[in-house]
C-alpha cells in the first residue's frame, strides 16, 4: 500500500476542505514573506545608500526630514544654508570630507543633484559610456535613470523646477548628457548628478556679475578657476571664492576624523541658529523603529491566519476520521498496522501545510516581483522579489510542524481505532 497515494487521494475527496486550508496558511505565509524580504532589503538599501555618511547638515527642520532627502531622496529638502555657513563646517579639525548636494530640479520624476565627484566616489560609481560631467549644464546619469528615460550621451533635456514632475520647464538652460554610470544597486543609480554651478546658472543664481573686484569670480577661457592671488577658492565649490555669501547649497554629507567628532559635530552645528545636524544611523534606527508598528501589526494579522489555518487543519482532520473510520478498520484488518496509520494521519496534515507554504513563499515573491516590475517608487527603492533568505526556510519548517501538530490528536486517534468495534458498528 503506497501511503502517498491514499494521502492525496484522500486530499482530492475533499477538494473544498483542502483548497480552503491551503488558501488559509498560504496567506498568512506569504504575509510574512512580503515583510520579511520587504524590511531585510530595505534594511541593506539603507545600510548600503548611508555608508560613509556620518552626518548630515542642512537647514533647521526635521532631522529625518533632512536625512529621507539628502541622503535617500524620498522627501523635499528643509531648506538652504549658505555657502560661507557650510565653509565654516567643512574646516572644522574634525572634518575629514565634507560634500556638498544642491537640489531643486528634477527631469521625468529623477532628480538632479549638484555636487562633487566625491558624491559618486562614496558609492564606487563607475561609468558605463561616455565620461564624467565636468562643465556646467554637463551630467551624469545614474543607470536607474538612463534606462526608464532612454537619454544617450550627447542628447539635451531641460530640467523642471521643483522634484515633481508638475514644475515649471527651464527650457532656456538645457542639460547635456555626457555618461551613463553602471548600476550600483545603491540610491545614485535612479540620480542626474551635475555640478553645483549648474544648479545655480538654472536658477540664475550663477549668472556672472560686472564690477566685482578680484574677491569674486575667476575663471580662464576653458570656465576652470584662473589661477590670481587675490581668489582664495571655496573648498566645497572650487569655483567660487571662499566666503561667498551670495551662494547656498541645500545641505552638506560629512565624514569624521575621528569618534571625537560623533560626540562634538552634532552639538556644535546645532548651535548655530539657522543649522542642524542629523546622524543617518539615529534617525534610521528611528525610522525603523516608526515602521516596526506598522509591520508588527502586519505580522500578527498573518500569525492570526497561521493559527486558525492550524486549526482548521485540525478540524477537518478530526472530523475527516469520522467519516472515515470504516476505511481504518478495513485497513487494518487487511494487514495495515496502527503505526501506518498513525504515519498516514500525519502525512496527511504535513501535506495540507507544506502546499500551503509552498503557495504562500510563491504568492509573496510573486507580489514583490509584480510590485517591482509596476510600481516606480518599489523600482527606484530597489526592492526585489527575486530574492531568497535563509529564514526562509524557517517558514518551511515552521509549517511543517505546524501540520505534525494539527494532525497529532487525529492521529493518535487513527492509530487507537478498534477493528471490531468499529466493524460491527460500535465504533
């Protein structure tokens, strides 16, 4: 007697039973599937995208504010601070690298960000075709933006003011591309960097000024900074001169010397009236903790679901015994043994959570994958449903036992059957 056999073929004589029990736990697993590989590849995203970044500096505001905008770009900046300001932090002893970020624009939903090669460097960004930006109105693209946009090397766009796609068209200033950068999996591939000059010369911020003595600005006739005694340039925008007040960035990623600076920077800069500092790890850590009710609400609809697919096994099960008690009895008196039907019992429930699981692993990676392929804001984030964790397995076996136990009391009560009881109706 193949007991594989008459465990499916007592699956398929209950085929409503079945699919109800089945459709029971897979929802419940795919729940937890989806928050599992959601919140272990946001974790890394974060991780990944905040890596040398010790602090953030910008205007007065929220500090997760501050941090969602310049470092993950999902939010609207605080404000600007001025370059002078900015200068004065950036030489700071316990400074290591100070980069600068000036945003306000944006093309087909992506936004542009004026900065340094540093920026790019901090990521390992390598170039795909064609070269760095290196004049005004010259960009990058991140890889993200070159495929959803199409955009080539030599081709030109004009920039929309605002980071939505409603804004107003500076179609007097065009930006040309000039690379294409490979994709990292990090937040640079879905950016069009440029330099912050750029982001200037579109809001005429940029624009040259007559009559200004040797303090302003210097450049030759290739547009690099002239090489006069009296121009001291700015140590985050080499262009201009150090102490330009007429300029602002909307806020500066800084790298520490030292642990010195984890414990002074911060309160330093927040001291300084129109300024503050937010550490990525601190606020992230409050995001996180922010995002944890949400998911542990998630998680308990989906325990819920477990428990009463458990228990739904258990029923049927149960009551599935009565119907087939007969069928025990002949069993045994054809030579089956208690303990094969005992194994048969457990078989049986084991089977119900095992496709279950299986459905619901497949339901959760399916709807990731779909959510990836059709949702922008889940493509931009990275998020991908074509990815495993070893926790997964857990969830296996979880469901496995989860079966054993349902199935126990049924079969247990399989194995006690009494062949004459039962046979002459007593049963």
């Amino acid at each position: 007697m193949n007991l594989f056999i008459l465990v499916w073929n007592y699956l398929i004589a209950r085929p409503l039973n079945t699919v109800l029990n089945i459709v029971l736990l897979s929802l419940g697993i795919a729940v937890i599937t989806i928050l599992l590989l959601f919140n272990r590849q946001l974790q890394q995203k974060i991780s990944e995208n905040a890596r040398g970044i010790d602090l953030v500096v910008g205007a007065k505001g929220s500090p997760l504010q501050l941090i969602l905008c310049n470092i993950f770009h999902i939010d609207f900046p605080t404000g600007n601070i001025t370059l002078k300001e900015a200068e004065r932090i950036a030489k700071n002893r316990l400074v290591k690298t100070a980069i600068p970020l000036a945003l306000g624009d944006s093309y087909g939903g992506y936004r542009i960000i004026g900065t340094t090669r540093a920026y790019a460097d901090l990521y390992k960004s390598e170039l795909s075709e064609g070269d760095w930006w290196k004049k005004d109105m010259e960009v990058t693209l991140g890889a993200g933006v070159a495929a959803a946009l199409q955009l080539k090397p030599e081709e030109r766009f004009a920039s929309t003011h605002g980071l939505t796609q409603d804004g107003h068209a500076h179609d007097e200033q065009k930006f040309i591309v000039k690379g294409i950068l490979k994709k990292s999996g990090t937040v640079i591939d879905n950016l069009i960097l440029t330099n912050v000059e750029s982001i200037w010369k579109v809001h005429n911020v940029h624009a040259e000024e007559e009559g200004k003595d040797d303090v302003a600005h210097h450049y030759d006739e290739h547009g690099h900074v002239a090489n006069t005694r009296s121009f001291i340039p700015s140590p985050l925008v080499p262009s201009v001169a150090i102490g330009d007040s007429t300029k602002e960035i909307t806020s500066m990623l800084i790298q520490y010397r030292s642990a010195m600076g984890a414990i002074q920077m911060p309160r330093w800069v927040n001291g300084q009236s129109r300024l503050q500092a937010a550490s990525p790890a601190f606020e992230t850590a409050r995001l996180f903790s922010i995002l944890g009710v949400g998911v542990d609400i998630l998680k308990g609809f989906a325990y819920v679901l477990i428990f009463i697919s458990g228990l739904s096994i258990f029923i049927a099960l149960y009551n599935s015994l009565k119907e087939r008690k007969y069928d025990l009895a002949i069993m045994r008196s054809m030579g089956a043994s208690r303990r094969k039907l005992l194994v048969s019992v457990l078989m049986e429930g084991t089977a119900l959570t095992l496709l279950g699981c299986l459905i619901g692993l497949a339901m959760g990676h399916g709807m990731l994958l779909l959510m990836g392929n059709f949702l922008e804001e889940t493509q931009k984030a990275g998020i991908n449903g074509l990815v495993f964790y070893p926790e997964e397995w857990i969830i296996l076996i979880g469901s496995l036992l989860l079966g054993i136990v349902s199935a126990i009391i049924p079969a247990l009560q399989a194995y006690r059957t009494d062949i004459s009881k039962t046979l002459a109706g007593n049963g």
